[in-house]
C-alpha cells in the first residue's frame, strides 16, 4: 500500500528484492490490473522515465540490479530521458544523463521534444502545460514503438504527501485524497493508438438473452421495445444482429510508480551508496517559485500541524482508500439490481432496466447523511454506466453532475412521470416494454423502469470528421503497383471518442488502350455521421441498382437497408453513426459509400470500388472504444472475455 511506510536497509538504502516486493505489491493490488486478468503478471519489459534526479536515478539502478541478480526472468529495460529543448543547456544535460544510465549498463535513449507549431519553449505561455503534454506523448510513443506496455516512473512518499496536502488546500475530497495512483493509464495521450487505450483488441461474448428484441423511438423521443412473440418467424429482412460478440480496445500504455512507499530520503541514500550519480534541481526548494515548493519547504521545517504532517496525510489517504474501495463494492451491489437488455456497440445504444419503481422511497425513512451516501453511490453507478457509451474520456464528468438524475433511475415512485434527459454525454429515453401481437401486455410489465441509453445528439455544426487525402499516385507509385505493392493504409484514428477506425486503400491498376497505366486523379474521404440527407440519396441509389450482382455479393434493396437500420440504428440515433463519404477534388458533391460499422451493404458503393474506371478500392477496419467490462458483467450481459494478441 503506497501511504505504509516500508522498512529498508538500516542505512535507509533499498535493496533490489524490495524494490520488486513494492513493484509486485503495486502492480497486482491495482484495480486497473485487476480488471484484466491478463495483465495482472508483473511486466517484462519495462520503460523508464528518468530525469536525472535523486528519485528517477535511484529507480534505474533498482531496475538494472533486478536484471543482474536475475530477479525477474527475461526482464528487459529501456531508459529514456526527455530533452525539453527549453534551455541551450537541456540537451547537454540530457547526454549527460544517457551517459549515467550506459555506464549502468542500462538501454538508454534520448527523446527530443517537437516544438512544432508552437513558439518556441521560452516564449509559449503555460510551458508546463504544454511541456507536460508533449513529454508524456514522447514517452507513449517510444514505448509504443519499443514493443514496451508499462512505463515506471520515480514518485515517491514525498510527492504523495505533497500533493495530497495541495489538493486538501484545493478543496478536494473522497477520490481526490486517495494520493498518487501506483498503477495508471497514461495522461496527456488521448488519441493515441496503442499508447492510450488502444493497441490490442477484446471480444466481448454476451450472453445473448433476447435476440429478438426491437426499439422504435416515436416522435415524442419516447421508445417502445417488442419482443418477437415465440413462435413468430421472422422474414429475412427482419433478422435482428445478435449481440454474440463485441469487439472493443484494449491496451496502450500504463504506468506504474513502485517507490511511493519509500520516502525520497531512503531514494538519495541508494544513489549515494552505490555511487549513482544525480542532479538537484535548485528550482524545486524555492518556497516562492510554487504552491507546492511551499509545501515542500513548510514539510522540512516540521512547523506544520500535527494534522497536515506525513504521518497523518498518509493515514489520511489509506482511509480515502478504503472509503473509495467501499463505495466501489456498494456501486457493484447496485449494477446487480440492473439489467441490460441489448448492448450494440455497431451504434453505440443499449436498453437498461433499472430498479422497479415503489409507492413508498425507502430513502425518506433515513438521516440525511445517509441519503446523501446513496445518492453519491448512485451517481457512481449511473456514471459508470454511461461511460459504456458516452463521447467523453472516462471521469470526464464530476460525480455531482449525475446526482440529480440518479434518483430518476435508482429510486423512481409509481407516481412519476417519466422524461428523456441527458447526462455525461448519453441521452436517456424512457422505454415501454411490449411483446409483439400480443394484446394482453399487463400494466406492470409496460411500466417497467427500463431506458434506451445512446449517444446524445450532435450539437449544430459541431459534428466529428475525420478526413483523408490519397493523392494521385507518382511513376514511382504505379511502378510499385505493377509490382503488386498497392496498398496505402492509414493511422488509426479515434473518431467521435467511441470508434477506433484505420482505412486501407488499394490502386487497382488499369491499362489503357494505348499502353499506359491509368494515372487517377487524386481522392478524398471522410469519416462523419449519418444525415437525413444521405438517406435519401442512399436510397434512391439502391432502388436505381436493385438486384445488381456484385462480388461481394447481391446488393440490398432499399427496404432491406431501412430494415436493417431500423433494427442496428432505431430513430435518431441512426444519425450518430459514422458514415465513409467520397468525393473527387475536382467535383464539389461527394457521396456516401458505407455505414462504417453497421453489417451489409450499406449502398452500391459497397465494394468501395472508386475514381476513374473503379481504380481505388477502400476497405475499412473498426473496433469500439476500450470499456469497462465489469458493469456489462455485474448487469448480465457478459458471458466472456477473450484477448486477442496482434
């Protein structure tokens, strides 16, 4: 546990197997690794952040004594130090670091930072700020590309004490008190695949309860779900997509500081005893450059009360802790009350039935510090629900935003009525509850307290696009081609926070009447989302090519296409679904070519044959945004969970 203070060597010096003792105890005691059970072993190949101070040099000694005495099988180590081009003097120093970490005999390389677009360090205001941004995104994506999932780094019990008494100063509590993490995803990357979020790719297994299930949205935002009556056949064109798996994110980069039990004194007595060399920073003990040197120097000189003094501070943050971990438990007991009824990820919706409403609100019969409890556990629990669906970064929302709609969902009365609201970025539309043909519906059963969940609508001209440029290929291009290397694929790019997607273009070589190779004309696609207007148009397409054979297959009358949207995409929600548009620089309209994660064939284009004489051909590659498992489990949904390794 990062606040308990950990015995050393009487010199205060750490020894390599308590240093593993700390990194297995903060690796495998994280909720984050929990979660997946793959990652809970303890890494092999490691990244490090070093500075240079007393705290990052101590940690690359321990690293490299745990690769000589073998303490660990196959461990293999990269030092990297940042040079933030901010002072003539930086790259300097950085080399001179990188020549410490050698004569360790550790790995080690210099990442420089970009600049680009930006003014130069000394003139960008909030240097920090963007410093930050930039480090961490230099350490993401050399770890990335080294084949490296965990990046240590030096924090210490210092800097837990340190920035807890600054949040208490900043009117933090509950989460915000529980100290520095051990184990986290890595800041400052969003976007990035494989360094945030991304990089390996989970299959979902639902346990596919009701296959058969359809919502309709009527014009007053209210939806209807059926169940197919048993025994019903359902025509071809009405067969629903089953929700037997789910392919989502997983991956990216996560760090971990395995010195936070160790206060810096015990970090600078390693470095002296072992004669690792390190810098001090003489900025970081002015009391008046910084809020937390201030702290820092009110810690040393011991003037602080009782109550702020370390000590204190990290009983304080064990009891966060555990208060944290308690609230987690009880938000787990209320994810059991809930049930989902369908989770579809190819449009981003699922339809949950909460708590049954009550005549009598068990919370009227208790204190107000204890409703206040269970609104904020609620309010946990509707949060992390949202966030299997919302465009947000995970914690995006305060916990107090989602309190004055958790009543609604977890402790509605009989006699309330219903509304649509939106919170944490996810539209709630109450649901009534029907079974097909069937007249005989009781009252209870419509009335259940059951919501479709789905992305809120696009605010006006603020729609999520991503856009590509292919550009007419070079003699040296179509020489490649003729070769039968042909194909261009793009990043992977997170569009809308929910859709990781990548394109691969493929020129299809042509030749001419007179011997030439058919140099097309440049393209361009874009990724956005589905507008009434593009209906129509696919639509009228369709009609105009009903029954056409094509390669991949027949293509769908316009009937079959609408019957296939009503049932992936009901009503509006069919518009927050990306859609691949074409169009040619020189021609002013484009034209829609595929509902990106919907099955079938979304129009005629859906070979994605394109340009002059159908020489680009684009396929598409998706995967939904990286979850939580654990809420889809505790509300019956998930059957397993399988990785899949690149």
């Amino acid at each position: 546990m990062a606040g308990v203070l950990r015995s050393t060597t009487k010199s205060g010096a750490i020894s390599a197997a308590q240093f593993l003792e700390q990194f297995q105890t903060s690796w495998t005691e994280s909720r984050l690794t929990q979660t997946w059970s793959w990652s809970r072993r303890v890494p092999r190949r490691l990244g490090l952040a070093i500075s240079g101070g007393a705290d990052s040099m101590a940690l690359a000694y321990l690293c490299r004594r745990m690769q000589i005495e073998n303490l660990i099988d196959d461990l293999s180590v990269t030092a990297f130090v940042v040079d933030h081009k901010a002072r003539q003097e930086s790259s300097r120093e950085a080399r001179m670091v990188i020549g410490w970490l050698r004569d360790m005999g550790l790995n080690a390389r210099v990442l420089e930072l970009e600049w680009t677009g930006l003014d130069s360090p000394s003139k960008v205001s909030a240097f920090e700020t963007h410093a930050r941004r930039l480090r961490f995104q230099a350490l993401g994506s050399a770890c990335r590309d080294a084949g490296i999932e965990t990046l240590l780094m030096g924090h210490h019990q210092d800097d837990n004490v340190e920035t807890t008494i600054w949040r208490l100063c900043s009117g933090a509590r509950g989460a915000g008190l529980t100290g520095i993490p051990s184990v986290a995803r890595i800041p400052e990357c969003h976007g990035l695949y494989g360094v945030s979020e991304s990089g390996l790719q989970t299959v979902l297994r639902s346990n596919n309860l009701e296959p058969d299930l359809k919502i309709r949205i009527d014009q007053k935002n209210e939806a209807r779900m059926t169940s197919s009556s048993r025994g019903k056949k359902v025509s071809s064109t009405e067969t629903p997509q089953h929700d037997e798996d789910t392919t989502i994110s997983t991956g990216g980069i996560l760090i971990c500081r395995p010195l936070l039990s160790f206060p810096k004194s015990n970090l600078v007595t390693t470095c002296n005893e072992n004669n690792i060399p390190f810098v001090n920073d003489p900025t970081n003990f002015d009391p008046t450059l910084t809020p937390r040197n201030a702290i820092r120097h009110l810690l040393s000189t011991e003037k602080l009360p009782k109550a702020l003094r370390p000590p204190s501070i990290l009983s304080l943050i064990e009891r966060s802790k555990e208060l944290v971990d308690q609230s987690g438990e009880l938000s787990n007991e209320l994810l059991k009350t809930c049930r989902i009824h369908k989770f579809n990820t190819r449009a981003g919706w699922m339809v949950v039935r909460f708590p049954s409403p009550s005549s009598d609100n068990n919370d009227k019969n208790k204190d107000e510090r204890q409703r206040r409890h269970n609104l904020q556990i609620q309010a946990l629990t509707l949060r992390r629900i949202t966030e299997l669906l919302s465009p947000f970064p995970e914690n995006y929302f305060s916990l107090r935003s989602y309190e004055k709609f958790a009543g609604r969902l977890f402790t509605p009365s009989k006699e309330e009525n219903r509304q649509p609201f939106t919170v944490g970025g996810v539209i709630f539309r109450p649901v009534r509850e029907e079974i097909e043909n069937d007249k005989t519906t009781d009252q209870k059963q419509s009335q259940r307290n059951t919501y479709l969940l789905s992305r809120q609508p696009y605010m006006r001209h603020r729609l999520p696009t991503l856009n590509f440029e292919f550009p007419s290929p070079t003699t040296a291009d179509l020489k490649d081609m003729a070769k039968g290397s042909n194909s261009t694929c793009t990043p992977w790019y997170l569009w809308d926070d929910r859709y990781w997607i990548r394109l691969k273009l493929t020129h299809r070589v042509h030749t001419l009447q007179d011997g030439n190779k058919d140099p097309s004309g440049p393209l361009q696609l874009t990724v956005r989302p589905l507008q009434s207007s593009d209906l129509k148009e696919i639509c009228r397409t369709l009609d105009e090519s009903e029954g056409r054979e094509e390669a991949e297959g027949r293509l769908p009358s316009s009937q079959e296409f609408l019957d296939m949207l009503s049932w992936e995409a009901p009503g509006p929600i069919r518009f927050t679904v990306p859609l691949l548009t074409a169009r040619e620089p020189t021609k002013p309209d484009e034209w829609p070519l595929a509902l990106l994660t919907l099955p079938g064939r979304s129009s005629p284009g859906g070979t994605m044959n394109l340009g002059r004489d159908e020489s680009w051909r684009v396929e598409c590659e998706w995967t939904y945004k990286m979850i939580n498992p654990e809420p889809l489990e505790l509300m019956g949904w998930l059957k397993e969970v399988n990785i899949l390794y690149n």
